[in-house]
C-alpha cells in the first residue's frame, strides 16, 4: 500500500488534524457552514478570517452584515 490508493474519510480526517490549526478552521467552517447555510468554501474563508483576524473583502451577498467582512 502507499499514499497514492488510501483514501481518507471525515472521520480519520478530523482526527489528523484535531488540534492543528487546518483542523481547528475545519471545524470551525463546518459549524459555521451549519449555522449560517453557506456554502462550504465560503465557511472556511470565514473560519479563517475569524480564527486569524483578516477581513474578507468581497462582494458575495452571504458575507453580508458580518464584522469580517469589507463589502466591495
């Protein structure tokens, strides 16, 4: 077996990166996925700009009204 035939699941994968900063912002845009209905990319540009303080600087309507974000 080597690298290139294993595929990881979502649970192997949480638990890789449990604790880790890429883990840390995972989790965070799954819950904000949840409890904003975004789409999952936009969860962890908003994750990351939570977690480490950026702005977002967007036009896309979902980042509407968040303190993260600069509307263009």
């Amino acid at each position: 077996m080597n690298a290139s035939n294993i595929f990881v699941d979502s649970f192997a994968w949480l638990e890789i990166l449990n604790g880790s900063d890429r883990g840390k912002i995972a989790l965070a845009g799954a819950r904000i996925r949840l409890d904003h209905k975004m789409g999952a990319v936009d969860s962890l540009i908003l994750a990351t700009a939570i977690l480490h303080d950026p702005k977002v600087l967007t036009g896309d309507q979902h980042f509407e009204g968040m303190a993260e974000a600069v509307m263009i």
